[in-house]
C-alpha cells in the first residue's frame, strides 16, 4: 500500500523531514516537498566545460563528469508481454559511458541501496516514484529491483553525484537527483510520438528500415541515435548527451556516439504491438537479477520463491530461515498441497511456520503453519496482509509477523515458480 492513513512513512522522520524541522526552528526558507533540493547550487563550480569535447586535466569531477563523461539516455520498447503504456516507451535507464565507448560500473560498494522506494518518499518525492511506477518498468513485473540494479550500476559511477560534491548533503540525496534527471530526460524525449509523427507505428504487417527509424529519432534529438533489435525486432533506443556541469544541474548537449552501434537490420525490422501476451522473449544481460526467477500460472505449487511486496512495489523475497531480504539469492520454496485445500511450505532448511506470531522456517518447527490463498497471494487465518517492523537494507534482514499490533509495515507474499 502507498498510503493507507497515518502509515509508518509519517510516523517514523526520515532525514529530510529533521532537515525541515530544523530548517522551520532557525527561521531559514523552507524545503519544498514538491521538488528535489536544488542540488550542488552552493558547490562553487566556476567556469563549466563540456563533458567528452573537452580533455581532462585535472578538473573538479564535481562539476566535469569524468571518466563517465558521455550519458547515455535508455528506452526500452517491450510488447510481448506488453509492458508500460501502449503509446509509450519505457526507461531503461541512464548511463555515464567513457568518451570512447568503454564504460565503469558497481562503482561504490558503500552506496549500494535496496530501498529505492523509501528513499524517494522520504525525500518528499512520491510523485517522482508514481512517475516511475509507470514509465521505469521492469519486464518481469519486479521495478524496484530494477531501479536498485540501476542506480548501483550506473548511477554510482557518476562523478558529479560523489557525496562530497555538495555542500548541504542530506543522506541519499544523490539517489533522488539521478533518478530524478532520468525521468526528466526521458519526457522530453517522447520516442513513440516522435516516430509515429514520422509514420512509424507499431503494426503486424508493416516493416521498417533502420535507416528511416534513426533518421526520424536522430532529427528530433539533435544527434545520432543508435536503435538495437533482437530477432528483426525493435527494442530498445540510446540517445547520447555530453554534459555541461554536474549531472543534477548541468546542460545536457545532444552528442553523437563513441563507439556504440546498432544491431538491427538495414531492412525488415518490426515495431510490434504492445500485447498482453505472458511469455516475454529473452532481454539481455542489462536488465537481469538474481532476484529474477520465471512466472508460473499455478501459485506456491511445486518450487518457488515468495516475493515480498510492500507499497504496491516488489521489495524483496523470502529466505531460508523465513527471514525477508531485500538484497541477495532467494530461498527456494516447495509448496505443498493439503487433502483440505490448504497448503504447507518448506525450504532445506525445514518446514514454515508462524510462532510467536514470526514466520520461522527450520528444523525446529514441528508442526507446519497451513496456509491459504487469497487473489493468488499467500494467506494466513484468512489474512493475505503481514507486518514488519522496519524494512531491510543492504544485509540486514526484517521478521514477517502475522499480525499488526506494533508492526507498522505491510506486506503481501507472492510466488514465483522456478521449475
């Protein structure tokens, strides 16, 4: 649930509301909980230069973006299954390429997060997180996990966006401007419209050259665009941008590209329909996680893992012990079912109950809990909703408890068949 009243999010000051709370007692201008805190403005940049058309000599890399000085614009067009809205693309994501092709990647173990979601919201951006609800999608339903994947990817590797470049820094900060300027970029770069103006539609029957495909994109971005297919089909498009200043604040130029090309045929490519068809066709390696297990039309039957969704965004899963994680390899699952119609869960390391009101799976549990279903979630005495104290972070696991008394967070329980 995103907001069921006085939930844990209000109760609970994050960061940027203690910021505003000492803000209002020392009488200085308010935070605005409608707009990211303009970021590195009190950084003194002096004289910008332009990323990749300039060389580097030892420039500030908190206002010259470097070595990931060409950022890369990514949209995504999946239509079997159909993901996002039917007349638009969907973000990949936005990567600091190096000015040749090459690119860093995973570069800050220390800010690696798994609570995209919380971080957004309590930064006062929720309509930031309902923008990429829609348009951030990931293509096996599981967004939060791809928004994670790509700010610890790409977003950390980000010069500008190094906590040190700004001067007021509030935890996190530079989580909100990276996603923040990716979901701004990708507005004013509409592909659908801009190649249905063209007379490029998604259609069964009609073809199109890679030729008329790019030109249309590259005349509307000012620069070269490089289109990529997989099996004669179009996919996905990179807009490429040198950047004048800092990521947050900075003026994107539209560039050409260094060293990435299309895959796509000179002829024949097709821009299919947005279906609703369940089985996806392969994505590359880009977008997979190990928290990316195949779907199943049969719920908790056979093996499995259970996916833990809190705010209406998959959060996580289920492991061993019962515990839930928001980060690492999920535990598999055997869901078995009942003579009664119920069902009981198991992993290696034993048998899944609720005692003392926390789900515990393990050698120890004598008697297994029998669970139900409930619009294909699992339930528990009738109730598909369970509770957590707190969310997990990195590798600090939470408790599932079955019920609400002084557990301020909910959660839903799904499943994910891995046979």
């Amino acid at each position: 649930m995103r907001s069921a009243g006085p939930g844990f999010l209000e109760a609970i000051p994050g960061p940027q509301q203690i910021l505003r709370t000492l803000t209002n007692s020392l009488g200085l201008s308010p935070l605005s909980s409608a707009e990211p805190t303009p970021s590195g403005n009190a950084y003194n940049c002096g004289k910008l230069e332009l990323s990749c058309q300039t060389q580097y000599h030892g420039q500030d890399t908190c206002c010259f973006n470097y070595p990931g000085g060409q950022m890369l614009q990514t949209q995504f067009w999946d239509a079997d299954p159909a993901i996002g809205p039917k007349d638009s693309w969907t973000i990949h994501g936005l990567w600091p390429d190096h000015c040749n092709g090459g690119f860093d990647q995973y570069c800050d173990s220390r800010r690696r997060y798994s609570n995209i979601s919380l971080i957004l919201v309590d930064a006062g951006r929720s309509d930031l997180l309902d923008e990429m609800s829609t348009y951030w999608k990931d293509f096996r339903g599981d967004d939060p996990n791809l928004w994670e994947h790509e700010w610890n990817k790409h977003g950390t590797c980000v010069s500008t966006l190094e906590r040190h470049c700004y001067s007021d820094y509030y935890p996190q900060q530079e989580v909100v401007d990276y996603f923040n300027k990716t979901v701004e970029l990708f507005h004013e770069l509409p592909t659908f419209e801009t190649l249905a103006n063209a007379g490029i539609v998604p259609s069964y029957d009609q073809t199109y050259t890679r030729r008329e495909i790019e030109d249309a994109l590259s005349k509307t971005h000012g620069a070269t665009v490089t289109v990529r297919c997989r099996s004669h089909r179009l996919q996905e498009v990179w807009y490429f941008f040198n950047v004048q200043g800092p990521l947050q604040t900075g003026r994107f130029v539209p560039s050409n590209p260094d060293g990435q090309t299309s895959n796509c045929p000179s002829t024949g490519i097709i821009y299919q329909p947005k279906t609703s068809n369940k089985n996806p066709s392969h994505r590359p390696t880009e977008t997979r996680h190990p928290l990316e297990p195949t779907e199943t039309s049969t719920p908790f039957a056979g093996r499995g893992n259970l996916i833990v969704s809190s705010m209406g965004h998959q959060r996580g899963c289920v492991i061993g012990r019962g515990t839930w994680y928001s980060s690492g390899t999920c535990a598999t699952f055997r869901g078995k079912k009942t003579p009664d119609g119920t069902l009981t869960l198991k992993t290696r390391k034993g048998a899944c109950a609720f005692e003392d009101d926390i789900l515990t799976c393990g050698s120890r549990v004598s008697i297994p809990t029998k669970f139900s279903l409930e619009d294909g979630k699992l339930s528990f005495n009738g109730n598909s909703t369970f509770f957590a104290d707190k969310a997990p972070k990195g590798n600090v696991q939470s408790y599932i408890f079955a019920s609400e008394e002084d557990h301020p967070i909910e959660l839903s329980i799904g499943w994910r068949s891995v046979d």
